[in-house]
C-alpha cells in the first residue's frame, strides 16, 4: 500500500499577520459564536490596531522606557521595541483591570493599564491625535468584548495554576515544602496534614529533577526570577525586558522552568483559552485504536528511559496520554519520530496538560514539518544549516568535503530533538531556553570543535559524543583564579554562539528558507515516488519508468483535485497475513480520477487552439462524460467506490497492451453492465454514445458514418439472433419483440459488427491503445515564495483568476474585431476529409502543434527521472535520514551530570566558587549583556519620567 500526499504543495508563505502572530507567540482564535442579544461578543469582530508607543513601567527608575509599537490584537494587547529585541509582551486584554488617560502636557496622549498582578504599565501614544483617538477606541471595544465574553472571571482560577503565584506570595509556604531543586517534600511531619498543591508541575517535582541543584545554583536563580517576577508581572502578564532575556540564557531555575517555557512560547494562553479541552480529549480517546496509538506504544519505552520518572508506571502513562491527546487531535500529523523525546523531556518539568499545548505549538508553529510523516521541515532546516556552515564557518566546510562527511548525519538528530537526546539534559534543557526565548535561529547558532580532526562519518559522531559529554568540564582549567576554572565549555559554548554567531537572526533563517524549500519538496516528492512504486503489487506490463509516468499524472490530478482526507479503517482491516498492519493507502475518487484520466488519455479531455488576433493559447479543459464515470467503476474492481494506484496501474494494463480482439472484448466488458455476457439495447445505444463522444472532434463524416453504421448493423445483426415469431394478423415471419433491458448482442455478433467497419476496426486495432498516452507530466508549479513587497504584489497578480478574467477580455475583444477563432483538437486524427477541413485549417493545426509541444510535453530522457520533480543536488540528500534518524532514537548515551545531586553532599569547593552572594550567577548573567536601545533622545526620556507622577484625568 502506498500513501501519496500532496501537502507539501500546499505550502504558502506566512502572511505579515501570521508573522505578527507568530512573534508575539499568540495562538489562532476559532471564531465565537455571537452574543444573544446581537453584540460584539467575539473578539475577532473587533478591529485590529497598532500604533506608535512608548512603554514605561509604574515603577520608578526599574526599567528605562522604550520606543516601539504597541498592538491591539484582540484578545490580546501586545508590545515590541523598535530594536525588536529589547522588550516585547503579550497580555490577555481579561487581564487588564483599569485603563486610564493621564493628566499629561498638552501634546502628550498617554494610558496607564493596570493589569490583574496591580502592575503599572505607562503608554505614550506617540502618533498623531486623531490616531491616537482611533486606538482608544478600538482598545475600548476590545476591552468590552472580553467583558462580555466571560473571560475576565476565568484569570483568577487561572493563575492558581501557575507556580509563580505561589513563590511571589508572601504568605506562601511553598519553600517549606521543597527540596533545592525545586522537587516536593513527601515525608510531612508529624500532625502536619499533606500538602496539596494546586499549581501545575511534572514529574520532576516527585522524581527529582535532572542534575545537581548546587552545581546549577538553583537557589540564586530563584532569587533572581523572584525578583524579576514581582517588579515584571508572571505568567500571562509577564513583560520581557532585556534583563528577562539573560535570565532565560544562564539557565531557567527547574521550578520555574515549565511556566516559563509555556509562557515564552504562547502555550500558557492556548490553555488559558481552552480550559478542560485536554481532559475531555483524554476521556474521548479511551478505548480508541488507531495505527499511531500502535506506533506511540512502541516508543514508549523508549523515551528517555535513563530518567528514574519513566521507570515507573506513572511517567510512562502520562507520556501515553499526551502522545494519544495529540496524535487524535492532529490526524493530519499523527504520531511521528522523536515526538516521544520531546514529550518526555517537557514532561519531566510540566504537567500534562501544559506539555500538550506546548507540543501542540511546537509541531504546529515553533517547528512547522519538523515532525510529519516526511520531516519536510527538518529536511529543509537541515540544507539552511549546511549553508550557513558554508558562508560562516568555510573551512570546516572545505574539510567535511575533502573527507566525505555528511553535516546531516549528526545535526538532524540535534535539530529533531532540539538536542535533547544527544547532549546532557542539563545543558540541552537550557538549548531548549534560549529556543523558546529566542526562537528557532538558536538551532542554528549552536557550534562545536575539534571538527578539522573528522575523517569519516563515525569519527565525526565520536568527536561530537565526546565534545557533548565534556561539556560540563573547566573551559579554563590551568587558570590560577578560581572563577575562571568555574567557566564549563557549556557556558564558553553558548557565549560564542550568541556572540560570533549573532548574524544569524529570524530573517536569515526565513531567507534561506524560502531558498531551498522548493529543492527539498522536489527530493521528497521523488523519494515518495519510488517508495510508492516500490510497494505496487505488481506492475503487469509496465515497467517502474511508465509506472512512473502513471504516479506523475495521478499526482498532478491530486494537486488539481485534491481527493477527500483518508478515513482511517478500523485495526482489523489494515492487517496482513503477517500479522503485521498496513498504513491507509491513498484513494481517488471519481473527480480526481476525471482529472487523472484527462491527463494520459486523449477522449478524456477537450484541447482547443483559441486565436483571437491578440494571443494563440491552448486551453485544455476536463471532459466529463458518462463513459469516464463507467470506465472508474469499472477499474473499482472491489467496489470501495475510489481507484487506488495499483487500480489504476492494474486497469491500464488492461487496455494499452491489447491487440485488436482484445479491445474489442475489452470494450465490449466496459458496457456489458450485469457481466451477463450480452447487451441489451439500451447498453448497444450507450456504447454508441460512447463511439460519438470519443469522436467528438475528429474532422469530417468518416466517423460519424462509421457510427451511423454500427448502430444499423448492430440492430441487424441483433434481430437476427432472437427467435421468429410470426404475426397472426399478416402472417409475416420476424425476429420476437423482446424488451430494451433483456439480452439482446452477444460479444460474437459485437466483433462482427465491429469487423465489418473499416474506421471501427482500425479504431480498435491501434487507436484505442494509442490514445493512452503515458508521456512525462512537466514539473508542476510550487508556490511563489518571493518574499518582500514585489514578491507578495507579483503573486497577488500572477494568480490562476486572473488569468482567466485576461484570457476572457482578450476573447470579447477578439470576437468584437472578428478574429476570435477556436479550433478543437482531434482525439483519433486517423481519417479526414478535404472537402470539410481547409487547408489553412490544417496549417493552423500543424503550426499549432508544433508550438505546443514544448509546453505538453518533455523530452524523452526526462523520462528516466523517476519523479514529477527533479532530483537534489548532490551536496544533500534526503534517502538517507530515515536510517539516521532511527539510529539516532533508539539509543541514549547516558551522562553522569543528569543525575539528581543529593542535598546533603558536601561540597565545600563548590561554595568557595560559587559564595553565597549568587556572584557567579550574576556574572554569568552579566556576560550575555547586550546593547539595547531604547529609541528615545534625552527629551523624549524626560517626558517619560514626568509620565510616572501624572495623575489620572
């Protein structure tokens, strides 16, 4: 069974608004129903706005203010920088509690919002007045469309969840009831009651957490992220300024590590938004079976296997439970390689519910094809990579050539697992920090050494393995001063990848994605292709090239007729006599299967030359009649109602390789609709339907005589082979009346009648089989992906409507002149006459033909590419990573640093380096320090220090 799939082509650029979402990590809304009473209830019927803003925090002199524009995005109020770098936040608009116009100077427009954690947040609208007045307004009706919504009493449950309440609250006990890396306490003391916890966690808070708490100075980050929290709001009203940045990059303390995650990458409001979903998810899928539920059982057990929470059967449920919820969730993408890492890994630190939303925006937005049945998007990250070795790091480039060594071999694994199961969870855990931090340019920054000494593939596998495992030795460990032995290579890594690698931004990964991304579809496409004739059951007389052919006509229909999405059968029917089960092949229907048919056989389409004295085109349109109906069901040999490829492969066979008695039987079959082995009249007046509309174009009476003459013979012939009755009235002897449905031409007398007709039987002899033409398909267009605002103008332009309404309006002006001329093609061609077709007509024709060759056809050698794309280019290859991939998962090399220190270890050198005023902490903070501007002059700074004393008006 083969699967075919025509997603890839369906790829568009992302719009700037899917890119505006995307930046603020802000979820797709699904439109809400309407209010009762006739209102605004759904915030997607309210207007979306931006404007220019300066943001300043409430407090005084904790954050400097910042130029930028200012969102209104409803449900959401979000804000960037003008650097786009330096500060940026999203925020639920039901979190906003009051906003304000201040008392300011008189050409100052500025809000004060106060948000559901009391914290202050200053505006200054820095567009003209009338502008300015517009925002306010659309702000006010999106601000009262939550209000109606309902969704303003939700944030107090909400937030409850969330761990950062709990560690802000000075009234909270939550430090009492953990250990110092963030794990729970579950000896209680005695007459104490058990602590019940209502924020969210995973597993790490029973199964400890990986690595050693000191040696990570969990305590310090607390600290530090504490004091952040407080002054920079939590959870779904966090802003991120550049100190929350370098938080982020030192490492995420394990308590806090989950919440953020979900927060930095728009997750927490998918949830927030969807309360419950995931339970009831959970609740539908018992007792379901599908083909991923089989593929996820499989994989189950080996998911981080090393980590003590998937030794037991509480981690290996919950695992099950997310890959399930999300797998029926997303049919479309199942269950793929490397999703069970993923999920393993975020579960050790979020609960289940928060690791399926943010595995919901991981596959569907952080890493779009990353993990489909074709990993489109790793294939596609993969050949960016390599680029960006070759412009950034050429001499390892130089190397890897001179030596054989494919980048892919070891980096696909660190990409699909965003290098979770290749170095230790501790450093690989702040890789995944920084990614949803930064975005996915950090895949790319990471960099290793020692790599000039790789010879082959396996030494540069070894190099790296060990490179990995070091990464928590002294970067410096001859240094006589102690902070300097304290540098690991982890921290000197990540400094010289954000510092010499900082080149590399979001536009640069887009721009070299828009530049492979067709020659990686193409790669697939053909890898598809020869797996898919690979698993024909047989392929008759065909070869695999003309197999080939067949694939490529089938798979240009599906990209015009897309057939129906696959329902899944039940379990039972997709197993063989192995025992083994089959993945769902692809099927056709009758549509998709009028488009195919018009692709490979000559009746089956309507090719007219159109010359209108402005342009000569050949437009090729579907036929649609009731033979084509009849030839799908006839191939539908196991009534399933669609045509898979071995049916079509199989029902071609039947046809093209025939001689003349055989099409003539073949034909005959086509009709005899009960298999009776006999036509009735009604079934010999169809088939003459057939003749006609086979002949439809052809020139001349030749064949609609030969038709006119089939019908009386047939008749004929008929009536002499039904019993002679005579009439009692005359007492003439002739054939007995029989009915138009009862037997009536047997196949015999058919070949007779047929034999009998010169133009029929040379129809049945050669030009039958031969009007099955098996020629190479052109390669279809991809998408456009020309970027910029010529690309976007031109592929607004260039669109197949438009075309259209242009061909049309040359046709009216062609007719007003009188040029307007439509020559049909002939489908046979064999018999003309010169007395009904002019000679300037067959000029035209000829003329014609010869012009459009080049564009419906390719030359014969093109053939020999198995594919209806061309091959990749021979520096990257995407055969092999299946084999990579499978190698890569199944084995985890286990390093010492992942396991969980022991709080009572004494580790007096560790305190001497470390202190107890959280120095290092800040000085690896200190280190990540960037360049921020803020945009503003010294006056433009002073007007936003007068804002914090204004009062409200």
């Amino acid at each position: 069974m083969s699967t075919i799939s025509t997603q890839l082509r369906n790829f568009k650029e992302p719009t700037r608004e899917e890119l505006l979402h995307l930046f603020f990590s802000i979820p797709e809304m699904p439109p809400t129903p309407p209010a009762k009473d006739g209102g605004k209830s759904s915030s997607g019927e309210v207007e979306k706005m931006e404007i220019n803003a300066v943001l300043s925090l409430g407090e005084k002199e904790v954050e400097e203010s910042y130029a930028g524009r200012l969102h209104v995005i409803p449900p959401y109020l979000a804000f960037s920088s003008l650097d786009r770098k330096s500060v940026r936040f999203t925020i639920p608009l039901s979190t906003v509690r009051r906003v304000e116009r201040l008392n300011a100077r008189a050409t100052v427009y500025a809000l004060s919002l106060l948000t559901w954690h009391g914290m202050k947040i200053i505006v200054q609208l820095t567009s003209l007045r009338p502008t300015a007045d517009a925002f306010c307004s659309i702000l006010r009706e999106a601000l009262k469309a939550e209000l109606q919504r309902g969704q303003m009493k939700a944030v107090k449950g909400f937030v409850k969840t969330c761990y950062s309440e709990a560690l802000i609250s000075t009234t909270s006990s939550v430090a009492e009831n953990e250990r110092e890396d963030g794990s729970l306490i579950t000896e209680t003391k005695e007459g104490s009651p058990p602590s019940e916890a209502e924020y969210h966690g995973g597993l790490g808070l029973k199964f400890r957490f990986p690595g050693d708490a000191k040696k990570l100075r969990e305590a310090s980050k607390i600290k530090l992220w504490t004091t952040y929290l407080r002054s920079h709001g939590r959870n779904i009203t966090l802003l991120r300024y550049p100190q929350c940045t370098r938080l982020v990059q030192v490492g995420l303390p394990n308590r806090l590590r989950g919440e953020i995650w979900e927060t930095l990458s728009g997750s927490l409001y998918l949830r927030y938004a969807h309360p419950g979903a995931y339970d009831q998810l959970v609740e539908e899928i018992k007792g379901k079976q599908s083909t991923s539920f089989e593929d996820i059982e499989k994989d189950l057990h080996r998911s981080l296997p090393e980590y003590i929470g998937y030794q037991s059967d509480e981690g290996i449920s919950a695992l099950r439970r997310v890959l399930q919820a999300y797998s029926f969730k997303n049919p479309e993408v199942g269950y793929c390689q490397a999703m069970n890492i993923l999920a393993a890994a975020i579960l050790i630190y979020m609960s289940e519910e928060q690791a399926f939303w943010l595995l919901e925006v991981l596959c569907n937005r952080l890493l779009p094809g990353y993990y489909s049945p074709t990993m489109h998007g790793t294939l596609l990250d993969q050949r960016v990579f390599e680029s960006l070795v070759i412009s950034c790091l050429p001499i390892i480039h130089v190397h890897f050539v001179a030596v054989d060594v494919q980048l892919s071999v070891a980096s696909l694994p660190w990409f699909l697992s965003l290098y979770i199961n290749s170095m230790p969870m501790v450093f690989a855990f702040r890789i995944v920090d920084c990614f949803f931090c930064m975005g996915p340019k950090v895949l790319f920054q990471i960099n290793g050494e020692k790599l000039l000494q790789v010879q082959d593939d396996g030494g540069f596998l070894n190099v790296m393995r060990e490179y990995f495992a070091s990464l928590d030795e002294s970067a410096h460990p001859e240094s006589p001063d102690p902070r300097a032995r304290a540098i690991t290579r982890f921290q000197e890594l990540l400094l010289v990848s954000f510092r010499e690698f900082a080149v590399i931004t979001d536009e640069t990964i887009l721009t070299e994605r828009r530049k492979y991304r067709n020659e990686i579809v193409n790669s697939i496409e053909t890898f598809s292709k020869r797996s898919a004739i690979r698993n024909l059951k047989t392929l008759a007389s065909f070869t695999k090239e003309t197999a080939g052919l067949i694939y490529d006509a089938l798979y240009k229909a599906m990209c015009v007729e897309p057939p129906p999405p696959a329902v899944t059968p039940p379990p039972s029917l997709l197993a063989t006599n192995d025992g083994t089960q089959d993945r769902p092949e692809t099927r056709i229907e009758l549509k998709t299967f009028r488009v195919f048919l018009s692709e490979i056989l000559t009746w089956a389409r309507d090719e007219k030359i159109v010359i209108n004295g402005f342009q000569q085109r050949i437009d090729r349109e579907v036929a649609e009649h009731e033979l084509i109906d009849r030839l799908f069901y006839f191939w539908d040999t196991g009534c399933n109602g669609s045509l898979s490829l071995q049916d079509l492969v199989s029902g071609l066979d039947g046809v093209m390789f025939n001689d003349l008695m055989d099409n003539i039987e073949w034909f005959f079959n086509l009709h005899d609709k009960n298999k009776d082995g006999y036509l009735t009249k009604d079934e010999v007046l169809t088939l003459s339907e057939s003749f006609l509309f086979i002949f439809r174009h052809e020139i001349g009476d030749a064949y609609l005589g030969a038709v006119s003459r089939f019908m009386t013979n047939a008749f004929e012939y008929g009536d002499t082979l039904l019993p002679q009755a005579t009439n009692s009235e005359t007492g003439e002897t002739g054939p007995q009346e029989i009915g138009h449905n009862q037997p009536y031409l047997n196949l015999a007398t058919f070949r007779m009648v047929v034999l009998a007709d010169e133009v029929l039987e040379s129809f049945f002899e050669t030009d039958l089989s031969a009007s099955f033409k098996l020629e190479p398909v052109p390669d279809l267009e991809l998408p456009t992906t020309n970027g910029g605002f010529l690309g976007d103008l031109w592929s607004n332009i260039a669109t197949e409507d438009n075309k259209k309404m242009f061909h049309k309006l040359s046709d009216e002006l062609g007719k007003t002149i009188g040029k307007h001329q439509v020559i049909y093609r002939p489908t046979i061609g064999r018999y003309t006459e010169k007395s009904t077709f002019s000679s300037s007509d067959a000029d035209t024709l000829t003329v014609t033909s010869m012009a459009s060759s080049s564009t419906l056809t390719v030359d014969a050698v093109a053939a020999q590419d198995i594919g209806p794309a061309s091959a990749l280019s021979s520096t990257f290859s995407a055969l092999p990573h299946v084999k990579a991939v499978n190698a890569a998962f199944m084995e985890r090399t286990p390093f010492a640093i992942d396991d969980a220190g022991d709080d009572d270890d004494d580790d007096s050198d560790l305190d001497f380096v470390h202190g107890e005023d959280d120095d290092q902490v800040m000085d690896e903070v200190d280190a990540f320090l960037e360049a921020h501007d803020s945009g503003l002059t010294d006056a433009d700074k002073e007007v936003a220090k007068d804002l914090l004393h204004a009062k409200p008006v």
